[in-house]
C-alpha cells in the first residue's frame, strides 16, 4: 500500500528559476534552509538543483533519496506520523467536505495544516526535522547533495501535496481508501418515507413566540440625502468596503488592525477613490498593509536575513556575473531595479519612475525571481 513513487531526474534549468511557489512547498524550504549551518553549502546546493546534478528521485514513507553527481548515495529522512496521529489528521479531514476535495485538486489548505497543527499533528516540517544522510565526504548538515535534493523535492511538493503526506508515511490511495472507509455514526431520528412526506401537505406555521420588547431602528432625522449633507455614492462605497470586511472576517476568524490612514489606502485601493495616493494604491494592492509599510518605512532587517537572501541572489546568476547592490538598510538597488525587504520576510520589487521608486509588482520570498523577471 505504502509503495514508494519515482520521479525522473530534472533537467537544468535557467538562470533564475525559482524553486517552491507553494506556500506548503515554501515552508519545506524554509525548514531547510533555517536548519542549515552554512550559507556556502544552501548556495550551492541551489546550484546543483538547478544545474540537474541530482538524479532520478525516489518518494517513500519516512524518505527521499537521490543519486546526486552520479557517484553519491543522498537521503533525506522524515519523521513518520505514528497511527493515533494518522487517525487525528483524518477527522480533520473528514471534519469538512472542502477538506478532501482541496487535495485531491493539488492544493494543501491552510485551515487543514492549523486544524492538524491543533491536534497535535505536524504535517509541515520545521527546524530539525529533515535529517540529511550522504555517502559524499562533506560534514556540512545539510551537505550541498542533500540541499539540492531538498530544493528539487520543493518542486515535486507545489505539483502534488500529497507527496508530503506520502513522506510522513501514508499515500494517496491508502488515505482516499482510509477515508472512504471511515464509519460515520449514525445519530438522526428514523426517516419518513418521500411518498409519505409529500403527501402529507404543508403544514401550516407555529405562532410566533412572544415577545415583551420589539426593536425598532431609530428613525434618522432628517434623513440621510442631499439636503442632510449625506452622499449615496459615498455610503454605496461604505457599505461595499462593511461588506467585504465582513466576508475577510468570516474567512480568516479574524482582521488585522489598521490605523486611519492605512483604512483610507486600503479604501482607495478596493474601490479606485484616487484621493492622491497612488503610490500607496499600488503598494497596498500588491502587498496589502505590509506593501504599504515597505514603501513608507525603511528599517534594518537581522543579518542572517540578509546573508540568505545575497546568496540566493547570486545563485540566480549560475556562470554570469551577479549585479552590483548598492544597500541601504532593507533596500537594495540595482540599476533601474530597487528590491525592498519585509518584516513579513518577502521582496518587494520597485521601478523607477520620475526620479522616484514605485511599486512594480508583487512580492517574492526569493529576490533572484524578482531579478529574472
């Protein structure tokens, strides 16, 4: 059932071609490259990925294993869900119908990853968790072998998230079958028969329950219109902006605050009001409240950030010259192309245009992405 599934090797690929775009697949890489203890080795890791130095990949329970530079033995281990979590993921999944048809559509939820996390179920991987094994000489953790496993197997991830769930020890066919397997009790009254029910008419409707205290809106006096100063366009917007905000609310459970300038964005934005803020407009359409904070606010990121980012820029230029950064604090500029870094950990890329830096486009958490298109 658990039968392990092989994947033909990669072939190289262009300079600046970007690896998870997934955020599953990003947080995979993530745990990689936060367990990593050398930059040096990530960087060429990222190299070896791209350059098709890592052979036909095998996919298994607890596993991923490679012949890299067509000499060394490379694995990577994954600690396996034992059965009691196995039976704890899949009342998460059972719990909601979405759940089941989101993976089977190639797509991991982010409700099913925190409804999981909130059973003590970890499906995503974090620091420490993958172990990396090379019969190559190097003492790195991982090894350049072993990251570059791990970079590819990002891509495998964003095609098909279940090789996640294959890799912490169940695959598609035993979960589907695992699911479909799953008694559900059966608690409802007795039914009536449709013949029955039908035949039986509309009855007609209880009287209502009494009631001592009956709302009534206060009346607005006068009312809102031309002559009260009140201008429908302006409350059409209102209610749409109330609307949309309630929608967001139902989704997430919950709203981030805003300040009463980053509300007037963020109204301009939705609803193309102008009101002079153009800059503003983009930068909150491209990155929301945090878009608005890189364009307005300049701030100096950790250095290990920074270390990460440099070396992922230069892996994107694999046998060319990387360009020349001119840095200031979380802004690095090159040429007509000025990349700004974050606190949500992501690029934001702007142009220049009459003399000033404007927001070109959305954020990467890989430069190199922002610098190859």
């Amino acid at each position: 059932m658990n039968a392990a599934r092989g994947f033909p090797a990669f072939p190289p690929q262009r300079a600046g071609a970007r690896f998870a775009t997934s955020w599953w697949g990003r947080a995979w890489t993530k745990a990689l490259e936060d367990t990593s203890l050398d930059q040096v080795l990530l960087r060429k890791g990222r190299a070896y990925a791209k350059t098709g130095q890592v052979g036909p990949i095998t996919v298994s329970p607890g596993r991923i294993a490679a012949v890299t530079e067509s000499e060394y033995d490379t694995v990577v281990r994954v600690e396996q869900l034992t059965d009691a979590e196995w039976e704890r993921f899949l009342d998460q999944v059972a719990a909601k119908s979405g759940h089941i048809a989101a993976l089977l559509d190639r797509d991991m939820p982010h409700d099913l990853v925190d409804a999981a996390e909130d059973a003590a179920v970890p499906l995503l991987p974090a620091v420490g968790d993958l172990e990396p094994e090379c019969s190559c000489p190097d003492w790195g953790h991982p090894c350049k072998h072993a990251a570059a496993l791990c970079y590819q197997v990002s891509w495998l991830l964003d095609a098909d998230p279940f090789m996640l769930l294959l890799m912490r020890g169940r695959g598609e066919r035993e979960l589907i079958e695992a699911l479909q397997a799953r008694d559900v009790p059966d608690t409802a009254p007795p039914g009536v028969p449709a013949v029955q029910a039908f035949a039986a008419g509309v009855p007609p409707l209880p009287e209502p329950p009494p009631c001592d205290v009956v709302f009534a809106p206060p009346a607005l006096d006068p009312p809102p219109g031309p002559d009260a100063g009140v201008e429908a366009a302006a409350l059409r917007v209102l209610a749409a902006s109330a609307a949309s905000r309630a929608r967001e609310l139902l989704l997430r459970g919950h709203l981030p605050e805003l300040t009463e300038y980053q509300d007037r964005v963020r109204l301009a934005a939705e609803h193309d009001l102008g009101l002079g803020l153009e800059a503003a407009v983009a930068a909150w359409r491209y990155g929301g409240a945090d878009g608005l904070e890189v364009l307005e606010t300049a701030w100096t990121p950790p250095r290990q950030d920074l270390a990460r980012a440099q070396a992922r820029l230069e892996a994107g230029w694999e046998g060319e010259h990387p360009p020349r950064i001119q840095a200031w604090r979380n802004r690095w500029s090159l040429g007509p192309l000025q990349l700004r870094y974050g606190r949500d950990g992501r690029w934001y890329p702007f142009a220049e245009r009459d003399g000033q830096w404007w927001p070109a486009g959305p954020p990467e958490r890989d430069p190199s992405a922002l610098t190859a298109s």
